[in-house]
C-alpha cells in the first residue's frame, strides 16, 4: 500500500512538472514567429536600402535593390520602418505581408561647418547608432543584420559621426573657361569609374558633410546608366551628342556626349583569370570592411563560369597566396578560402601588388581578360605606400597587359586618393562598395561592363568651332584631362570601356553674343584670324574619339562632327535631364564658384522629370539624397 501511496504521489508530481514544463510551450506554439515580407517604397518608388527592425530587440534588416525585405516577427510585435528623414511603424497582425509608404518626418535646420558652407537639415529625433555585441550575420537578401553595417543609411548626431579626418582625397581645381580661339582643343580621358557618387552617398546617408575633393562630377553622373543605342559598326561603341540650354546659368548652353559600349554576351567573353588582392591587415576588422568586402567577393564568385580560374593573393605584414588559381567549377572551395580570412597586422600594400601581378602573369590567358581585383581601405603603411610609389609600381605593371579593378571599403581612414592612382595607372576602373547592395551592383549586374574590357586608352578631343561658341568648359574630368599633343601618342595611357558600359561627358558652352560674369573677352589675336575659303558655319564642333583594342597597341579613330543645333531644356531628352541634375547636384556639392542657381528644388525638379527609366530605382534615390542635402 505504501508503494503504491509513494507511485501515485511521483505521477502526481510527474505531471505538475509536465504541466509547467508545457504551458510556456503551449503559449509560445499559439503565437509563433513568422516571416513577414514587404516593399518599402515612399513617393517616388521603392527604397534600396531602407531600415526595418522589430522594436526592442536586435532582429533588424535592410530592403533589397527593389525595395522588399522579409523578417521574422510574431504577433503584436511592432516594426519600425526608417530611411533617411523618414520612419514608419506598424503593428504585426494575422497578415504576413506588410507594405509601407515612407513620408518625410519633421525637420529642423542645423547649420553644419564644412569644406562646402553648405546647411544641412537634420532629423528632429535622431536615429541612434545601434552597436551590439552580437556578431555581425550576413543574410543572402538582406545584408548585415544584428551589427553596424545594417545602419548605413540612417543619419546620426554628430558625437556619433566617424571622424573622416583620416580620409585622403585627391585636390581638385574646377575646370575654368576657355577661349576656343586661344584653346581650340580640349582633350581628355573617358572616365568609367563612379566611387564618387557612392562615397558621396555614403557621407550624405550618415549625415555628414561631404568633403570637396571627395566630389568628382563625371563620377556621379557615369554611375547612371543611360539610353544610348548600341553601335552598330565594327568600333565597340556608339556615340551620340545632345545640345540643348543649361539651367544652373542663364544663357548658356549644355552639350551632351554620350558613348554606349556594345553588350558582349556572356557566352562570348573571354575566358578570365582573376587574381583576388585582398587586404586583411588590422584596419579591415570593422563590419563594412573585410566582413562585407568578403561577401561582395562571393557575389562575383558566382557568376565564374567552367574555364575562369581564380587566385588569392593576400597582405598584411606581408604577403602570401592562400588559393592557388581554382577553376570557376570549384566554387566551394574558392568561397571556404574567402571564409578563413581575418584581419590583423599592418599593412604592406606594395608587396601585395608585386605578389598578385606575379600570379597573374604566370597564368596569363593570351586573348583571355587577366584582371587583379584589389580591395582594401587603401590605407598602405609598410614598403612602397607613398601615391608616387604606387603610381611608379602601377605604371610599370600595365605593361603586362594584366588589368587592376580597385573595390574601396570602410570609413574613417579611408584612402580615395591611392585608390583612385592605382585604378587609373593600371588600365582599370574603381568602385566604392559602401553596403552590400553597390557589390549586387557592381559585382553581380554589371559585372560584364566591370570586368571585360572592350576598349582600352579611350580619349577625346574636341575643336569648338568659335562662330558659335565664345567659350566652353569641360564639367568634371578634371584628373583626366589631356594635352592636345597626347591625343595621337599612344604611349599615353587613358580609360577603358567595358561591355555594356556608357559614358557621358558634357560642356558648358557660352554662345557667340552672350555676356557672362564668367568669362573675359581678350583682344583679337592677329594671325589666328587668317581663314581658309570653307564654310563650316553650321558646325557646332568636331570631335575625335581614340581607342585600343584591350589587347593591341595601335589606337584607332573616329572622327564626328556635331551640328550648331540645340533645343530647348523643356524638348531635351529624359537622359539629358537626369545627367544634367546629377551634374548640377555635383557642383553644388563642390560650392562651384562658376554657377548661379543652387536651389535644390530646381535640381529635384530637373531630376524627377528624367526620372521614369528608373527600372533599378537608382534615379530615385538620388532624388532622395537631393532631398537630404537641404
């Protein structure tokens, strides 16, 4: 009878333990998480790159290039919604798919010190940088959660700004008038790189002010793409000019050239050997600097095909390889390598780029595309690191034929100067990756135009012929700019194109007849006046265009003149407009001395009018950055 007392007593017990042991279980299976998917959008489309977070934890992700996001969530649990000078919030209902139109919060106006003078309107209630302790994870939609790099497009106060102080950029001097009859030819290099405008991107989203040199015009304007018909001769791109009236000078006019490479597919490429220069020293271990650089390098591992082959070169203190050339097939493999990779020591940039040329050459696929793909904050400190040093080392590497892809990561002690030398002396381009949606971009949808070559040493000259044109200036291009006698010699080195690629260049023109407090007349010259007996009264200008083949060594040129025709802003074409307003934006941001109207609303308004080719919603979000800058 007592055991029996004792196994009734131990079954009670048994189930009050299983009774508190289920009722949480029980409570918890009635209101589970679940995934909640969404597009955040506000009035010009969707948001790449807005904020969404459950509130009161540290569950948080960012919307993807179309604006969707996906989370898990339970019921009742709030979500905040946040982009720049906007926030949203909504309550987790029985629904599983919640939309959110972002509108701009209150503002207040706070005056910001900085290389441009400019004011700057900050949230009201600011966004707090959220560090935790949790590891930074990587979500193959999302990017970042749980850490930093999640929080790029917020603003902050400025005690919680990264200090730039370290970040070198290169001095510009803004291009001034001049005289076609003292300076008949303006010749440049075609510049394909667009760093600048996610950098500036990178300054405006965090609240910042955005340093001067950092702000290079052509830049901004090439990292939109534009409508431009594919060639349809034996050269690798099309050209097409646009003449028409300038809206930040009254009177003046804006001239339009625009280059559309040809669209190689992708079965016609060539076979790549690529070469992975990748910086692990010590100043790579923030979040958005080797962690991010390391799933932007998975982006492009992806898109390897059977008979591309890959290396790893890396440097700190020294330099060493840590994946011998791997075939495109053994991706698993080349994606473990770029998993082991941690940061620590210094930073010996120079033997780095010997080490990975090295590679290259010894794997050269002749006709194939031999390309090394740095990417670093640029901050070199050991051996070879002064820009002269670099640019002495590149300028002697090129001649391999091995061509130099520079990807820049991270903040604070960032080097857009070095990178900026090693791309343009190494027959290459350069990209600032800021989050993980620029290496979507620049790895991943465009990686045919960044990473094939169509066209190599491309420049241009242009003769204005002055019956019409009293004066010009090129907008931009102020590092690429050429002397008329470099134009035919082909020892001088100048940008390439990639496949699919466009470039757009434009001048300011001052028309025959016009009065500007921007240019002064000098006396006639004597002998320059001598004409011969043809008449190009109806020629606006001439220009040239000079190209290699990516493997050649002779240049070859078109020639094409552009007719004294010009329409007014209102008939310009929806290309001519938005690259126009990113132009406009950009010289405010340098505080251009050489222009009359800054207002903001005027550049928005120019902006959305060429706004609806905008598939990406790459337009709309400089419309947005427009708005933040105010």
């Amino acid at each position: 009878m007592k055991n029996v007392k004792i196994f009734s007593l131990g079954i009670t017990m048994f189930l009050v333990f299983l009774s508190f042991k289920t009722v949480p279980y029980l409570q918890s299976t009635k209101n589970p998480e679940k995934t909640i998917t969404g597009i955040v959008s506000d009035e010009l489309g969707p948001i790449s790159g807005a904020n969404v977070n459950v509130v009161g934890t540290l569950n948080s992700t960012i919307t993807d290039f179309d604006g969707k996001y996906s989370i898990k969530a339970k019921e009742g649990d709030i979500l905040e919604f946040s982009y720049v000078g906007m926030k949203e919030t909504r309550k987790v209902g029985k629904v599983n798919v919640i939309n959110v139109q972002l509108k701009a919060a209150a503002l207040e106006e706070v005056v910001i010190v900085g290389a441009t003078g400019i004011k700057r309107k900050k949230e009201t209630e600011k966004m707090m940088m959220n560090v935790s302790a949790s590891p930074v994870q990587y979500d193959a939609m999302n990017g970042y959660t749980n850490g930093i790099a999640i929080h790029q497009n917020q603003n902050y106060d400025d005690k919680n700004a990264i200090a730039t102080d370290n970040e070198d950029y290169g001095t510009l001097v803004e291009n001034e008038f001049e005289s076609p009859k003292q300076s008949p030819l303006s010749t440049f290099s075609i510049d394909v790189d667009n760093a600048s405008y996610t950098n500036i991107r990178r300054f405006l989203n965090y609240g910042q002010e955005v340093p001067k040199d950092a702000v290079r015009v052509e830049e901004m304007v090439n990292f939109f793409k534009y409508d431009y018909a594919q060639p349809k001769g034996n050269h690798p791109f099309a050209i097409e000019t646009e003449y028409s009236d300038c809206p930040w000078n009254e009177n003046h006019r804006l001239l339009k050239i625009g280059l559309q490479g040809k669209e190689i597919p992708t079965q016609n490429l060539p076979h790549s050997n690529f070469v992975f220069l990748i910086d692990v020293s010590g100043s790579m271990s923030s979040p958005n600097k080797l962690p991010l650089l390391k799933e932007a390098m998975k982006i492009l591992v992806n898109q390897l095909r059977e008979k591309d082959k890959v290396a790893i070169v890396v440097y700190a203190g020294a330099a060493g390889l840590v994946l011998p050339p791997t075939s495109g097939t053994k991706k698993e493999t080349i994606l473990n390598a770029l998993d082991q990779l941690q940061a620590g020591g210094s930073t010996a940039g120079g033997a780095g780029i010997q080490l990975a040329y090295k590679i290259a050459q010894e794997n050269f696929i002749k006709g194939g595309n031999n390309r090394i793909i740095l990417a670093t904050d640029g901050d070199f400190n050991v051996g070879a690191s002064s820009d002269n040093d670099m640019e002495r080392l590149i300028e002697e590497k090129r001649k391999s034929g091995v061509f130099l892809t520079c990807l820049g990561f991270g903040m604070g002690n960032y080097k857009d100067s070095k990178m900026e030398i090693l791309a343009d002396k190494g027959n290459g381009n350069y990209a600032y990756i800021d989050n993980i949606q620029e290496a979507n971009r620049f790895l991943g949808k465009e990686f045919k135009g960044s990473m094939f070559a169509i066209a190599k040493d491309v420049k241009i000259q242009i003769e204005f012929n002055p019956k019409h044109v009293q004066s010009y200036r090129l907008i931009g291009y102020e590092n690429r700019k050429l002397r008329p006698e470099d134009f035919k010699n082909d020892a001088i080195d100048a940008g390439e194109l990639g496949s699919g690629h466009t470039v757009t260049a434009l001048y300011e023109i001052i028309p025959v007849g016009v009065q500007s407090d921007f240019f002064q007349k000098t006396d006639e010259l004597k002998y320059s006046n001598v004409t011969n007996n043809q008449n190009y009264s109806d020629e606006l200008a001439t220009i040239k265009f000079r190209y290699k083949k990516p493997d050649g060594e002779k240049s070859i040129e078109i020639v094409q003149t552009i007719k004294d025709q010009s329409v007014a802003l209102a008939q310009s074409s929806e290309d001519f407009k938005f690259s126009t307003a990113v132009a406009w934006f950009g010289l405010k941001l340098r505080n251009s001395k050489l222009i009359h109207k800054k207002s903001n609303a005027d550049i928005k308004v120019l902006a959305k009018q060429g706004k609806s080719k905008d598939t990406e919603g790459y337009r709309a979000e400089f419309i947005r950055l427009v708005d933040a800058l105010n």
